[in-house]
C-alpha cells in the first residue's frame, strides 16, 4: 500500500478530509464508500426486480392497459430524474449526511407501502414516492464518496460504487424470479425494508454530522417545473399509443411539459438558488458527459426492461428462467465497472464510454437481427447480453469520473444529482418509446423495433464519448479541482 505515513497535519491512517473548504471529516473513507454503494443497490435492486416481475404485475392487473402499467416503472423513474437536480443542490445546503439517512428511510417506508398497494393506481403512487426519495439517496451518496475519497483514488471507488449497481442487476433478476414464484410481486417490495433499515442505522452511526454550507434551498417553482415537465412529456410519450398519437391529450402533455421544462431552465438562469445548476454545463466535458449519460440511460433501461419480457413473452421462459438469463450480463456489468475503475487512467475515460457504448449497441444489433427468427439461448441471447452487460458496468463508471474531474468539490452533490437527472431523463424516455413499440401490432417487428432503438441510443452515446476525447485531452488541470 501507498501513503499510509500519517503527515503531521493529516488525518489518521484510514480516514481523509473533506474537501469541502474549512470543513474536515474522520469518517473512514471505506465505510462511506460501502454505505454509498448499499444505498445504489438498494436502487437498483428496485429497478431490476420489477422488470422481471411485469409479467406477473400484469396477471395481477388484468383490467390496466400495458402503456398504464409501464407508469409502475415509469412512475419511479421520472420522480428520480426529475427531483436528482434540485436533491444534489439539496444535499449540499442541508448537508449530504442529513439528506442520505433521511432519504433512505423514506425509500424503506415507501417499498413497504409499495409492497401492501391494493390497487395498480396506489402500486405507481407508491412507487413515484420511491423515486423521490431514491433521488435523494443517490446524490448524497456519490457526493460523501467524492468528498471523503482522495483525488487519486476517485475513480477506483467510483468503480466499486457502479458496481454495487451492477451487482444489484446481477442478483436482481435471479432474486426476483425466486421471490416471485415462492409468493408473488409483493416481496419484491418487501425485501427493501430490512436493507434500508440496517443502511440507515449504520448511517446514523457512521457517517459524522457536518455544518450546513449556507447556500439556499433550491428553488421550488423552479424544481416543481421540472418535476412537471418530465413527467408531462414521459406521459404523452407512455400513452401515445394507447390514445393515439395526435389525441389532444397526449399532445397537451408532451407540449405542455417541454414548456414546464423550459420554464424551469430559464428561471435557473438568474435564480439565486436555481433548481438546475446550468452553470456547471459551461465546463464543456462535464456537459458532453451530461448528454453521454442522457443516451445511455435511454439504451440502457429500455434494455432492461425488455430483457426479460422479451425471454418470457418471446421464448416462453418462467419468471424464473427469465431471471437466471439476463444473470450472466449483470454479472459482467460489475466486472467492467471494477476495471474501468481501477485500470483505465484519466485520459482514456473517454475510449472507455465509446467502446463500452458500441458493445451495448452490438448487443442490440445482434437481437435486432435475430429477434423473429431464433430462440437459441446459447448461440443469440447469452452473446448478446454478456456484451451488453459489460457496455453498461464500463460507461456509468467511466461517465462518472469524467463528469467529477472537474467538479468544485462544495459541487459534488449538485453535479452528480445533474449527471443522474441526465440519465434518469433518458431512461424514462427509453421505457416510454419501448412502452409505445410493444403496443403496436406484429409481436416479431415490435422486438425489432425495441432493440434498433436500443442499438440507435447506444450509437448516440458513443459518438459523445468520442467528442470528449478532444476536450479531457487539451483542458490542463484546475487548481484545487
């Protein structure tokens, strides 16, 4: 090991610094870093356990339409994307310790309520509640690792931290076909609840208390906007197809909620305390990470959310079965998040989102190709999800320490929670557009449809990286940065 000589004005061995200005922390940089990551695969673990449980969600609701349904997913995944903006700023005024413990406690009362909903309108109001504290969880999280992990050893626990969430996929799927079969949809909910608990307790006696920075709240018109705005044009995109895409409805929403988002963009351009921090997109490598993640996350959650529906509708697999296939590619998904972490230096970050983006397209391609003609586990699906699974493990990390180079360190928080509202954003529009191609006709085409999609996002994505090269290249290092 390296640097373990305590300096006389270091900490002790095994602890660092807040790099908060005039602040300084002895929260041992391990236990952060492991709670952080608990809380992420807290998330994820949600995320992916619903997905393979839609099937049986629709059995239970026999009466809700497919588009209306999706909001069972949807529904967590806006809150999240809408709220992470203003949580970061959040997390950075009350102070991120306040904002984790609180917010992971209300995702554990919240996956409680979620897992006694009685009616399918109650389960996606249960799970909007999700979102919102998720996008709490999230941004406190990163910005506490990013604020107690030294400069050197950042990209390393951003690795360990992506991992966490592709551990989550590696077991979700799995964990949630056998929480399935032996009762229903309703543990999947469930099991959130002693994991919260135990995060929250350990939390509380972990992570020390901080003073509040004095910065603002964030602004609430401004970031009740936002909320409106993604959610308005996710619920013209969701329902499109089951009311028609010039219905007057979805049209009101789609319009009126790009102007609710615009709204909330021009009020945070002269708002003391704004709900989007756009001055952070004026450092031109954190914004091409922004729109990397916006891609991604469109490719991504529509991946995983047809993964298995595709295995089980398609191919006739059990929830079970469904689960243990999409397993090999979340287990990758870790194993690429740990290398890009810990062997790809600073100025590759930017090959690794191209190339883990054009293995997630292939993977899309190769389903694409094949997705009405073969049903050769072995020969089309495995391929394809092992490359698809190690594309995601090495973009989320590798976008995230190329967003946080050159982050203020008092801006943590509020630039993670841009970077996540960035991804989230993609994500529900991808669910949207995979929602909208299932309801069509033609079970064979419609797959087709989803995959080029997937493949097309993924593409998008990868030319991003590609255009940080020039910037992660030629911009020198910012002193205190």
């Amino acid at each position: 090991m390296t640097a373990t000589r305590p300096e006389p004005t270091a900490p002790a061995p095994g602890f660092v610094a807040d790099s908060v200005p005039g602040q300084t922390r002895a929260a041992g940089s391990g236990w952060v870093l492991g709670l952080a990551s608990a809380v992420t695969f807290l998330a994820f673990l949600d995320a992916t356990v619903v997905n393979v449980a839609f099937p049986d969600l629709r059995r239970a609701f026999p009466e809700v339409s497919l588009a209306r349904l999706t909001w069972v997913v949807s529904a967590y995944a806006v809150l999240f994307a809408a709220l992470l903006a203003g949580a970061g700023r959040l997390a950075d005024t009350l102070g991120r310790r306040t904002l984790f413990i609180g917010s992971t406690l209300a995702f554990t009362l919240t996956s409680l309520a979620a897992s006694a909903a009685p009616t399918a309108d109650l389960l996606i109001l249960a799970r909007a509640l999700q979102g919102a504290a998720a996008a709490g969880m999230i941004p406190a999280a990163l910005g506490l690792v990013l604020a107690h992990t030294p400069p050197a050893r950042r990209a390393a626990a951003l690795g360990v931290w992506a991992a966490a969430g592709g551990l989550a996929a590696a077991v979700g799927p799995s964990a949630g076909g056998l929480l399935v079969e032996w009762w229903d949809w309703r543990a999947i909910f469930l099991v959130n609840v002693p994991l919260g608990l135990a995060v929250g307790w350990a939390a509380a006696r972990v992570i020390p208390r901080e003073p509040r920075t004095g910065r603002q709240l964030p602004d609430p018109v401004g970031t009740t906007a936002l909320a409106l705005g993604i959610g308005g044009v996710v619920a013209g995109l969701s329902q499109g197809a089951d009311w028609g895409w010039t219905d007057p409805k979805v049209l009101a929403l789609v319009i009126g909620g790009a102007l609710a988002g615009a709204l909330a963009l021009h009020r945070s351009g002269s708002h003391p305390a704004p709900a989007v921090d756009r001055d952070l997109w004026r450092d031109p490598l954190f914004a091409r990470a922004n729109i990397g993640a916006l891609l991604f996350g469109g490719a991504m959650y529509a991946w995983l959310l047809s993964g298995p529906s595709y295995l089980i509708e398609r191919w006739d697999y059990s929830v079970l079965q469904a689960g243990f296939g999409v397993t090999p590619g979340a287990v990758l998904a870790v194993a690429g998040a740990l290398l890009v972490g810990r062997r790809v230096p600073a100025r590759l970050q930017w090959a690794a989102v191209t190339v883990g983006s054009l293995l997630f397209a292939a993977n899309a391609l190769l389903l694409w190709g094949w997705a009405g003609q073969s049903t050769s586990y072995a020969q089309i699906f495995l391929p394809a999800g092992l490359l698809g699974g190690l594309g995601i493990g090495v973009v989320v990390t590798a976008l995230s320490t190329v967003a946080s180079a050159g982050l203020p360190p008092q801006r943590f928080a509020a630039g993670t929670g841009l970077l996540m509202t960035a991804r989230q954003l993609g994500g529900a529009l991808g669910i949207a557009g995979t929602a909208a191609l299932l309801t069509g006709s033609g079970q064979g085409e419609q797959w087709r449809g989803v995959f080029l999609l997937t493949a097309i996002s993924a593409l998008g994505a990868a030319v991003a990286g590609a255009t940080m090269r020039f910037n992660g290249q030629a911009k020198p290092a910012r002193p205190g940065g």
